[in-house]
C-alpha cells in the first residue's frame, strides 16, 4: 500500500525531498500572509501573487506559478498539505525527485491556465490560489500508472486512488473551490507523465 506514510521525519526528509521543500513553501506563504493583512484578504492574496484577471494585473505570468503556494484560508492549507504530506509522496520515488517536481509545477501551471480561461470568460474578476492543481496532476500521474503500469501500483493503492478521486470530484463541487482547476490539473498530470516517461525513457 504506497499511501500509507511509515517513514519518521528524518527518513521522510531523505527519500522526499522535494515534497517536504513544497509543503515548507506552502507553510511559509500562508504565515506570511497570514501576518500581513490575512490569508483570505484578496488584496494580500494579489499582493504575494495570486491568480487573477483583473486588468490591471495582465501581463504578469509569473502568477501562474506563485498562486500555487498560496492558500485562502487555514482549512484549504490543511486540506492541501494532508494531501500533500500523505498521497503525493510516492509519485517522487516513483518518477525520481527533479522530474516529479517538474510534472507537479506544470500540472500546477497548466491547471491555473485552464481555470483562468474558463473563469475568465464569465461576468465579474476572478482570483485564484492553491496547490490542488498541482496536487491533482500527481492524481492524474497516479491514474496513468494505474491504467498502464499496474505492476508498479498494488491493488489496494489503486483502490484508494479511484475513491480520491471519486472524493475529490464531489468534493470539487463544493462553492470555492475550483472543480476547473482540479480537472486541468488531473488531465495535465496524466499526459504530462506519460509523455515524461517516453521521453525520459523512465523504466518502472
């Protein structure tokens, strides 16, 4: 069962670098604006770069990627870091630490880029933050191997990946949370780590 977390902190630390250095740049974030005018204040949201279509803010893509450490409010924290903490650890020993980082980032990016587009074409300004488009393309990565890799997943772990993702998907229609964002994330995380892993020529 690859979602059950034995490890102490120290071994933790060890195999999943990267996870742990996100989940301390998820924390950081939330402190900081949590200190500085609070993590569910817009204003502060945009000001630490936050996801968004106003006018005023085009032009600066780089949002794209720091709306993924933000969080708005303690209870979408602690939602996305269990997830975080506990689910999405495997996926980097699975893939290796560099490229599991890199399916996550653009899982993440690619999630916001759909949110904003699809959001973007309703009436009023949209803001966006959270890890759960990237936390959702290591789903999408899980589903991929799941299908296509069986013999890397065991039963179990595959059983609790379809009820997360069943979970997830109801959980997804819940008012703010973006059900968008979540897809992209997931269809972007299951492509992205099948075209990694032929271009990679990972062998699992």
């Amino acid at each position: 069962m690859i979602f059950v977390r034995y490890e102490n902190w120290r071994s933790y630390l060890r195999y999943y670098p990267v996870t742990s250095l996100l989940l301390v740049a998820n924390l950081v974030m939330f402190f900081i604006t949590v200190f500085d005018g609070g993590s569910r204040n817009p204003i502060t949201l945009l000001k630490y770069g936050a996801l968004t279509d106003l006018p005023q803010f085009t032009g600066e893509p780089w949002r794209y990627v720091t709306a993924m450490f933000l969080h708005n409010g303690f209870d979408h924290l602690l939602f996305n870091s269990f997830a975080l903490l506990v689910f999405v650890p495997p996926l980097e020993r699975i893939m290796g630490s560099w490229k599991f980082g890199l399916l996550y980032l653009l899982s993440g990016i690619l999630g916001n880029v759909i949110a904003l587009a699809y959001y973007g074409r309703m009436e009023g300004y949209e803001t966006l933050v959270g890890a759960s488009g990237a936390i959702y393309g290591a789903y999408g990565a899980y589903l991929y191997i799941a299908l296509f890799q069986r013999h890397v997943m065991d039963m179990a772990s595959r059983r609790t990946l379809f009820t997360l993702l069943i979970l997830g998907i109801v959980l997804s229609f819940t008012p703010g949370i973006s059900l968008v964002a979540h897809f992209g994330g997931l269809i972007g995380g299951f492509f992205l780590y099948g075209l990694m892993i032929r271009l990679f020529k990972q062998r699992t």
